[in-house]
C-alpha cells in the first residue's frame, strides 16, 4: 500500500503487520482446524463412536426386517390356499407384519437418537478452516485507519520523489 498511497504511514504498516497476525490467529484458534480437531478431540470422537454405533443398530434392524418380510406367505399363495390354510396364513402374515412395524419404530427412535446424538457434535466458534481473506481484510482496513488518523506530512512530501525513483530509477543508485 505505501508503493501506491501517499497518505500510508510506518504506523499504518505496522499495525496493519499485528492487527493481520492477531486477528488470523484468533480466527484460526477458532476454527474448525483448532476448535473442534484439537481442542474438542474427545467430544468429536466420542459422538463420532455413538453415531456409528447407531448405524451399525440401525443396519441391524434392516437386515431383520428384511429377514421377516422374507418369511411372509405372498398374496398369490394365500389365494390358492384351502380357506383353514388362508386363515392360518393371514393370521402368520399379521403377526409378521407386526414384529415389522414394531422393528420400523425401533429405527424410528434410532434415528431420532442419531439426529439429538449428531447434534452434540462439538461446532467451531468461527466456521471457515483458512481465515486469510478475513485477517487480511482486517488488516488492510487497520492500516487504512491508522495511517488517516495519524498522517505523516513528512513522507507524504517525499512520496512523489521516491515514486519517480522507482518508476525510472533515477537516484537509485
């Protein structure tokens, strides 16, 4: 900034310099990165062991669902049945169709349990991993700031001499 604006100051570069270094390590401590992959480590990993062990239960209760339908006498082969047959075939079918709902409402409430379980999942104060565009946008803004509020008419009086200088290299030797 101070090779293209006359009014920056020493002061505004070095404030810029810490203001950029606070505000990227604050950002960083609280990202994703810090917060929750080192800091909160035990949490992360104890609710990531709860949701797998839900999965694990709820593929459980699929295969046993997909076992007792398996079990089911079809409709083609009830309607050929003999009606004492029929009779004994629906009132099997109905009892499998209620161990059915009974295991779709036990992953029901699995899956209840893995949304409040997920939820527990411990989150970062400041959401991107990589702060950079926000501590450089502080700290350009910091030096703008502090380079307008404490002006230095010394430098800004030998800006138009060291411009031509680097510009041509005229006294730069």
């Amino acid at each position: 900034m101070s090779i293209m604006w006359k009014k920056f100051t020493t002061a505004g570069a070095v404030s810029s310099i810490y203001a950029g270094l606070i505000v990227a390590t604050v950002l960083l401590i609280l990202s994703p990165t810090v917060w929750v992959e080192i800091i909160h480590k035990g949490d992360m990993a104890a609710v990531k062991t709860q949701l797998k062990d839900i999965d694990t239960a709820a593929t459980g209760i699929d295969t046993q669902i997909a076992d007792l339908q398996k079990t089911m006498v079809s409709p083609e082969a009830v309607a050929k049945m003999k009606k004492k047959d029929m009779f004994v075939a629906e009132k099997k079918n109905a009892e499998i169709q209620a161990s059915v709902n009974a295991k779709m409402n036990d992953k029901a409430a699995l899956v209840a349990k893995k949304k409040d379980v997920a939820s527990q999942m411990p989150q970062p104060v400041f959401p991107m991993r990589n702060p950079g565009i926000f501590s450089m946008a502080a700290a350009f803004l910091i030096g703008i700031l502090v380079s307008l509020m404490a002006p230095d008419k010394e430098a800004q009086e030998k800006f138009d001499a060291e411009k031509v200088r680097e510009y041509v290299g005229i006294g730069a030797e």
